[in-house]
C-alpha cells in the first residue's frame, strides 16, 4: 500500500487524537456557585491526560444570557462571568499545552445572541448600516386579529415558526434555533469578515489549536427565502433543512474561512476543523483536505436513527442492520481518498449511548459501556468521547417534566400541550421520547463521587444549576470507577492505549467490509492496513451469539475483549462481548 493509493492514511496529529468533549456548565465547580467554570476544568486536566485524551474541546464559554446554554453568543471576544475570565481561559489553554493536550473551541457562527451589538444596531432601524448582517423581512400578511404572518413556513429546529417578529420595526427577523438567536447573513461580505476577526482570530491569537464549527451546514440560505415544500402533511410548518441546509454558497464560503485561518496563524500550528453538518450528501466535499474546507464532519444519521425526521420526540422502530449501516456511513467516504472522518455516538445534543443502543440495566450497564467503547476505538477516524461516556453514564430516569433544562423539551412540550393536551396519547408519546432522546440527559452535572448531595461536582451546600442524575449513588461516578478494575471507566483506558498501539489498524484501517451484515445481534466486519487485518466481532444482545471467522482457515490473535475470563478461541460470544484480532 502506499499514500497514494490511500491518501486518507497521511498522518496528522488531529487524525490520531481521542478528542474530550467538555460541556463547561456541568463539568466541574471550582468556586461553590453551582455552575461549572474554567478554573474547574483546569482542575481536572490530569485526569484527563491519564485517561488517554490528546486534545479537549470546550463547548461554548462565551458571554451569553443563557437562551440556548451559551449558544447564543453576545460577545465572541469575552468568557461569560459565572464561567471565569478570558485570563483564567488563557490559562486553561496554556495548562491544556504543558500537559502536551491540544485547545480546541467552539465556534458559533450562523447565529449569535440578540443581545450581541451587532444584532442591537441591526434592529436599531431599517437604514442602519448592520440591517442586511441579519436576515429582517416584513410580515407576509395579517390575521384577522391584527397578529403578523411569518414571511415563509420554515419550522425551527426548536419548535414553531423559525422567525420572531420585532415591534421596533415592524418586521421579522429569521431565527432557525431560539427566539433570542439571530440568524447572521454570510451573504453580507462585511458580516463575513466580523465574524472572522471576532470569533475566529481574536482565538486563533490566543493560542487555540482547532475548532468545532457549530451548524456548519446552514450557512448558506435559499436565496429570497421562499416557502419550503410541504414534506410533513400534518404540520403547517415544514422542517427547515430544505431552504438552509448545504445552500449554493456553503463550500466558497468555507474555503474562504480555512484561508481566513491559514492566513491567521504564522507560528506553524496546524489548526483542525471540524464541522457539524447533520444530513446531506456533501461529507467528501467538506472533508477532502485538497478542497482546504473543513478536516472533518460530524454526520447525524447513526445517532438519528430511530427518531422521525420530522419530529426528534418521536421515536420509530430500527434494526441493528441498519445502525451498522449508519455507522459505517461516516467512514466509507474516505476509502482511498483524502477525506477523513469522525467517530462518536454521545455529544451535547444526544442522550447517554448505553441506554440508547446498550443496555443500562444494572447487569449489563457495565458490559455494553465497554462494548460500545470497544466498537468505538475499533473504527476508522477522529475518536470523540463526551464527559461522562468514559464512566458509562445512563440517561436519568422517571423526570417529571419540571426537572428538564432544555429550550427544546421546554418549548415543544408546550406545543403539545396547547395543540393535543397534558393527557393526550400525543403527550404521552412525547414524554416516552424525552425519557430516550433528550439533550438533557447529557448536560447533568459530572458526578466526580457518591458523596451527597452534589457528588463532588460543587460543595455540598452550593445548589447545582441543573439537577444530579441519582445513578451517582449506584456506583456510576468517577471516584468509584476510578478505583473499581473492572469499571468502563478503566475500560476505556485501557481500550484508548490499545487505540494507540495499533493506530495504523485501528485509527487508519481501509476497505473495511462487513461480514454477516443481517443478523440482528452481531455486529462484525474486517479492515486492513498494509498486511495487518483486523476482525472485530460485536454481541449487541443479551443472548449468546456464534461468529463467523471472515476465513475459515485463518487464525485469530486476540487484541483486546471486554470479558475478563473469555475462552477467546471459542466463536461463542457471551451476552453483550465484543473482540478484536488479527487475522494471521
């Protein structure tokens, strides 16, 4: 083999990295109020560095009021104040670098805060010069009862119309997430270049290695905005992807941001990108490193899978067959390219993994944490791991409505509510969805031990500012993981080092091929990198379940199970045991 023939397999320091997503609000309080901080996740980068993370990508810490938990920026160039200071973020990049970690940030760039300045003099009055920076239109019509039509049926991505009206002006101004979240018009070449030097250089000078590139898909709108088609009969509202997703400009104007980028920094760093792109069908266009757009995309379809397109909340049934198929979706574009991909099934907007595609029971939680982190570091591509996952955290269970945080349960419940009523089948579906797929069940604060009340998350007399999952109590917290061998905490340890030893196989592996694709327990497949051949064969049950060798006379050298005791030779797999050999 040679580079040529599989370019994706060029060495990069961001290819080879376990990537560590950190969600500041609930990571660690340093200071007692509640809320995590800079100085908290400071004080944990050790912890990271043992487990085996190479870089930390910090979600949103800019000053915010808070809509959409930080989403909504009101100053790209100042930390919130419950967060810390830009001089205490300075110090969390430069501890990030001594401990020979990598800094990569957040960037929120199709939308900001109303309360950003930009947004204040935009609605200020028709004539001000930041008008056109957002997208304003006037009301389409009137209702009988004086209330202002929306200029088009796009749906936001929260619920309801994707505009809200403004009185200072009589006029509308597009909002695809919250109302207090402003779409910025990157046709505007001057909003371009503010956003540039504001949310993008003023962190590439203080030393940021890389960013995550928020909604990277939306950047480019329909031109004039017209009403989407009408896919979902039932609502009179249509999903917005068709008129803001992957528009006709989206690829010039990343190209024109990695130049932005590369033109930026002249201290030989190499900067990573990586964007959000949910759906669609442009990932080797993104990614393709001789187009100079993004490293890398985060695709949505895996962790998608078994929701409605149209609504989140409402969940549909799904095989094995085609999780496995969606998974490997995120890779096989690379296959002899320079494109390169992303491997991860829990974030910010995602539920906890085990008890969306494991099992959380308390008998096989532990079990099916260290299979799917198994199958994880098995697959080609950037590995991201989200806080929380390396200790085999579960979504909490049994919520009343209350407790939730989200803008977005909080915004479709009462959509629900208003539209069907609080004991309406259509209700109870929604609950039944919010138990599996809310954001929420990823933003409860880390418990760093079974101390009550706060588990060590803040002091005990602080109030958290979103409540605890009480699975702290029951052994899942890092204290006892820490000191438990067999924990999915230690797992993980051990599962990134083996990552690291086999990089070539494991991080690099092409011509990857399923074997027994259909069965609805196995998940098994066979890559290979030079003459080295991986196996990997997954039991996603609680049954025992027979393998096939991907060739009957070859022999299988064991890499690593997550079985303490498992007779490896065997072809029988135990409930929920994974394996991975060479072929020799």
């Amino acid at each position: 083999m040679t580079i040529s023939e599989h370019p994706e397999t060029l060495s990069k320091w961001w290819k080879e990295a376990t990537i560590y997503q950190i969600y500041p609000a609930s990571f660690k309080d340093s200071n007692d109020d509640g809320w995590g901080d800079l100085k908290g996740i400071t004080s944990k980068l050790e912890y990271l560095k043992k487990l085996g993370v190479d870089a930390i990508w910090v979600c949103p810490f800019y000053d915010s009021p808070q809509q959409d938990m930080g989403y909504d920026i009101a100053n790209y160039e100042k930390v919130w104040p419950t967060y810390g200071t830009n001089e205490e973020c300075f110090e969390l990049i430069n501890k990030t670098h001594e401990l020979g970690m990598k800094f990569i940030t957040d960037l929120v760039i199709n939308h900001c805060s109303s309360d950003h300045e930009w947004f204040k003099e935009s609605r200020s009055s028709k004539s001000n010069p930041k008008r056109d920076w957002f997208f304003w239109r006037p009301p389409k019509g009137y209702e009988s009862d004086g209330k202002p039509i929306p200029p088009n049926n796009w749906k936001s991505f929260f619920g309801g119309s994707a505009w809200s009206f403004d009185e200072h002006t009589n006029e509308f101004y597009l909002r695809l997430f919250a109302s207090r979240q402003p779409d910025l018009n990157w046709e505007n070449v001057d909003c371009r270049k503010a956003i540039y030097e504001s949310a993008v250089g003023y962190w590439l000078d203080h030393g940021v290695d890389g960013f995550r590139i928020d909604t990277a898909g939306l950047y480019s709108k329909r031109p004039n905005l017209p009403d989407s088609p009408i896919f979902d009969v039932d609502s009179d509202l249509q999903h917005a992807n068709w008129g803001s997703h992957n528009g006709p400009r989206i690829h010039e104007f990343h190209r024109e941001l990695r130049k932005f980028i590369d033109d930026r920094v002249k201290d030989g760093r190499e900067i990573m990108t990586v964007g959000e792109v949910a759906h669609g069908n442009d990932n080797p266009l993104y990614s393709c490193a001789s187009r100079q757009e993004m490293n890398e995309v985060f695709s949505f379809r895996h962790v998608d899978i078994g929701t409605s397109p149209f609504f989140r909340y409402n969940t549909v049934p799904f095989t094995l067959k085609d999780w496995k198929q969606a998974i490997a979706d995120n890779f096989l574009f690379i296959n002899g390219t320079d494109a390169w991909a992303t491997i991860y099934i829990e974030n910010h907007d995602q539920p906890r993994s085990i008890t969306r595609f494991g099992d959380d029971s308390p008998k096989y939680r532990t079990l099916s944490g260290k299979l799917l982190a198994l199958l994880e570091c098995s697959l080609t591509g950037t590995l991201y791991v989200y806080q929380g996952q390396e200790i085999g955290q579960v979504n909490f269970k049994d919520w009343p409505i209350e407790k939730y945080e989200d803008v977005d349960v909080r915004n479709n419940f009462e959509i629900v509510k208003n539209k069907y009523g609080e004991n309406s089948k259509e209700m109870r579906l929604f609950y039944e969805g919010i138990a599996l797929m809310s954001r929420d069940h990823s933003r409860t604060p880390i418990p760093w031990s079974p101390e009550v009340p706060n588990a060590g998350f803040c002091g005990t007399a602080a109030k958290p500012w979103f409540s605890l999952n009480e699975s702290y109590k029951e052994g899942i917290n890092v204290a006892e993981e820490l000191e438990n061998a067999d924990s999915v905490l230690n797992f993980w340890r051990k599962a990134l080092e083996t990552r690291k030893k086999h990089k070539n196989v494991m991080i690099y592996g092409y011509d990857f091929e399923f074997i027994d694709l259909d069965s609805e327990k196995l998940f098994s497949f066979t890559k290979q990198y030079e003459d080295k051949v991986l196996f990997a064969a997954f039991n996603f049950s609680g049954e025992h379940v027979e393998f096939k060798r991907p060739d009957k006379n070859a022999s299988l050298s064991l890499i690593l199970g997550n079985y303490n005791e498992a007779d490896t030779s065997s072809t029988i797999l135990k409930p929920w045991e994974g394996r991975l050999y060479y072929v020799n």
